[in-house]
C-alpha cells in the first residue's frame, strides 16, 4: 500500500487553518470531545450529507425520509434498551484520575489480537491485572473496578427536576425511523419491502479521547432502515453491505482502504452485523454499521406503546412484524475518513510542496474559485461570479498573485479555478484550471454553468 501523506496532526492544523473545524468553545479553553464546523467545513458536511441522501433516498426506490425530533417519549428508549443497558465498562486511574474504556485499553494492550466483546467485566478486570495493562495517561497501575456507566445524557422537561420529568438527548437517530414505521407506510401506501431514512444529530456522553472528529459526544447520525418480511433478510443485508460499501468507492474512496468486519459478539436481537472500517491514520475503525436488527425494534415499541405494528399485505392479507437491516453511518465520522483520504501533499517541478485535497467534486465546499488575474478584471470576474452563485457554491478571490490564490483553493479542495484575464475582456473566454492535474483549458465563459453542472454531480 503506498505511503500516505496524512496524519492527524496535520489534518487538524489544515482544518483549523482553513475554516473547516476548530475546537469547539475555543475562546474559553475548549470542551472535550466537541468540534466547531467553519464555513468551509459546514459546506463539505452538508455536501456530505446532500450525497448522502441524494443515493439513499432520492435515487432509491422505495426509501422515504423523516426528521424526528431529537426529545423523545421516555418510554422510547425503555422500549429500546437503552436505559438498561445503553453502557460501557470504564476504569478511573486512581493516581492522575482519568476515565477509560476497559475493552479499549484491552484491544491496544494486545493491538487488536484480544476481542474485548467477547468478556465479561470479571474477565476484562482479570486480563487487566494479569497483563499489568498500565494508564495510558500516567503510566502507572492503579485501577478502580469496572464499573458500567450509561451514555445517554438527561436532562429534565418542564420547571421541577423531579424524576418522572427526566428526558434523555437521543444517543441515536433510529428509534425516530422505527416509532414513525406506520405513520411513514400509511401516508405514502409503501409496500414492505421499504425504508425510512433519516440525518440528525444523535448524543452520547463518551469518556475515551475522540481522535479528531471520530468520537464526538455531538454527532450527526446517516440512518436507513430496511424493512423487510421475514425470510428475505439475509439476501438485503447482503444487498446492503454492497450498497455502503459502493456509496464510499463512488465518493472517492480506495477499496484498499475499506475492509468489511463482522461483528464476533451479536446483540441478543441481532442476527447478523457487521461495520465498514476505514484505515484512519490511527490504524483501521469503524466507518459505518450494518445490522440484520430482526423484528426486535418494532416488537418492542408494540409491547411498550399498546400500540400495533403489525403491517397488513395487499397480496395476501396476512399480517406480521417486519425484519429491519439497519445502515447507520455518522456524518462526522465520514467527514474525517473523507478528509483523511483527500489529503494529499504533491512535490512540484521546483521543488515547492502544494497541500492538495482531492475529494469528490460534489464533496467541495466550493465547486470553483472565480480568480480575476488582475484587479482591473474585477467587474467581469464578478459578474461571472453574480452568475454562477446562483447555481453553485462559488467563491471569489482577488487577493495575491495568482499562483497563491490556486494554493489556496487546493488546500480546500476547489475542484475548478476559473481565472478572468485579458483574453475574456477581448473574446469572452476564461481558463478553467482542474485541481489535481492543474491542467487548464480555455472556454468560454457562457458555457461555465453546463461545464460545472457536468462536473460536479455525484
Ligand atoms: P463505536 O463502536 O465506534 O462506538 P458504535 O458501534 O457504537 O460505534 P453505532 O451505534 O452503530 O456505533 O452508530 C452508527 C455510526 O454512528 C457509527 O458507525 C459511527 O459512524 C457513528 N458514531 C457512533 N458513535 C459516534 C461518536 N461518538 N462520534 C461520532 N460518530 C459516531
């Protein structure tokens, strides 16, 4: 696998630099674990997540959209298991008091040859101990027990904090897509087989560090549920790993980057999962989730809610729960494997090093730069610009020799740089400057719209 140029380091000093992400509440010395996206970077992700729908939802036969609220009935996440067991088991470093993960420190101790999902706490506080598995932070060996800690936050409805009034910020968007599975196949006459997708923010109170964007405690969740009579679900979780898997690749990504990891312990209800895991700088991780859910989820909701969910067929009126496979893939986390595969630093003939994202054009948050070689060439270069903002997001730079101004778009990944020169005022072309060959084209500045519009679809 040839050599990569990116590291963490570098991305977060790129993004901070560019206005893609800086740490978030930075002036009052941050909060861990969360991330402020710039005005670079909010375009990207909602580019991201525009890509996202466009394939999932638009593009896919049968496949509706919600936006759930993130406040939910407390009973749903009683239903769904997540007050109960919605947890990870954590280890506070008596000596410099920090929190970790036991199952992490257990997968870096053995580089990932010991599966911690398959122990027990007893098992995990045994390995611990028995291979002196020190605190990553201070070095030294002094561990409090396991204990299970829940990570959905609370807080509290209405003006008393009393407990029936306790509500939780949702730790996932799924249970929004299968609370709604009637309303969504009753207004649109869906027939099962079909899925509801939804993007939203989803909150988890993670303790380990979060590698950049990797692991937020506010993220943005990419959900589609697959709903499907029981007895076709294998052949769709089959379909729906292909699916992902081809969504990346579409998007830019090397296969030799992507590896499919089935998950070796099964939650009780599932019947098969497996993730898509990305080669970060850190090492491989999960990018995204796929999961043959069964009937469990909508079971459970008609069991706590009194309510039935029990979908009637057309074709031959019987009637049954159907099997959900669940594509669940964060916005965040997408973006960081996103970024890390577009990163690139390219030697020039003169040595000089030009820092170079090269995502998807749909991806960018700019599909072109609009570059007057001179300032005397603003108004025809602004009025190219009045045009094509329209249609695209386009920005314009007037600012530095032209040379710093292509460097500069480069290093956010603007596909096209369109530079207004002298010619344009005499035959009303422009040169088109592609961002990974640099090479440049002359056309005339009319046929700009069709030029990007056939450029930059995903
Ligand atoms: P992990 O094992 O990394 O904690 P998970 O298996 O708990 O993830 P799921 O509950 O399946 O993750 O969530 C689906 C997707 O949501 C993940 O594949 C990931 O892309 C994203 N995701 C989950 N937790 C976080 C987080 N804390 N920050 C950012 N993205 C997240």
């Amino acid at each position: 696998m040839a050599e990569r140029a990116v590291t963490m380091e570098k991305l977060v000093a790129l993004c901070k630099a560019r206005g893609i992400i800086f740490p978030g509440s930075e002036i009052y010395g941050g909060m861990g674990n969360t991330w402020d996206y710039g005005p670079v970077g909010v375009e990207i992700k909602n580019n991201i997540k525009r890509a996202w729908w466009k394939r999932f939802v638009q593009e896919s036969e049968n496949s509706y959209g919600v936006d759930a609220a993130i406040l939910m009935n407390s009973r749903v996440w009683e239903a769904s298991g997540h007050t109960t067991s919605f947890s990870d088991p954590k280890m506070d470093c008596k000596k410099c008091k920090t929190r970790h993960r036991a199952d992490n420190l257990i997968e870096a101790h053995s580089k990932g040859k010991v599966n911690p999902d398959l122990m027990s706490d007893a098992e995990m506080e045994a390995y611990i101990a028995e291979h002196h598995v020190c605190c990553p932070n201070c070095g030294n060996f002094d561990w409090t027990p396991i204990r299970t800690f829940n990570l959905m936050f609370e807080t509290s409805r209405g003006v008393t904090d009393e407990s029936q009034n306790k509500i939780y910020l949702r730790p996932e968007t799924a249970q929004g897509e299968f609370v709604n599975f009637l309303n969504v196949q009753r207004t649109t006459r869906a027939k099962v087989p079909f899925g509801i997708a939804q993007i939203g923010k989803a909150f988890r109170n993670e303790i380990t560090p979060g590698n950049f964007i990797f692991r937020t405690i506010e993220f943005e969740q990419m959900e589609h549920q697959w709903f499907c009579k029981e007895g076709t679900d294998g052949e769709y979780y089959e379909e729906y790993k292909r699916r992902a898997f081809a969504f990346l690749t579409d998007l830019g990504f090397s296969p030799e980057h992507l590896r499919f990891h089935d998950h070796d312990k099964l939650a009780h209800y599932a019947k098969a999962a497996c993730d898509i895991q990305y080669l970060y700088p850190m090492g491989w991780s999960e990018l995204n989730g796929i999961h043959n859910r069964t009937d469990y989820d909508l079971t459970r909701h008609q069991q706590y809610s009194g309510k039935s969910l029990l979908y009637v067929d057309p074709t031959d009126n019987s009637r049954y729960i159907p099997y959900v496979i669940e594509y669940s893939i964060g916005a965040d986390r997408l973006m960081l494997a996103v970024l890390c595969e577009a990163y690139d630093e390219e030697t020039l003939e003169g040595g000089e090093t030009r820092n170079v994202l090269r995502f998807h054009p749909a991806i960018a948050a700019y599909k072109a730069a609009i570059l007057p070689l001179q300032k005397s060439l603003a108004p025809q270069a602004r009025a190219i610009w009045e045009t094509l903002k329209k249609q695209f997001s386009v920005t314009y730079d007037e600012a530095g020799s032209i040379g710093k101004r292509y460097r500069r778009q480069d290093e956010i990944g603007t596909p096209y740089c369109i530079t207004v020169d002298f010619d344009t005022l005499e035959n009303g072309t422009v040169t088109v400057r592609e961002r990974d060959s640099m090479a440049q084209i002359r056309i005339s500045a009319d046929a700009l719209s069709g030029y990007l519009a056939d450029h930059c679809v995903f």
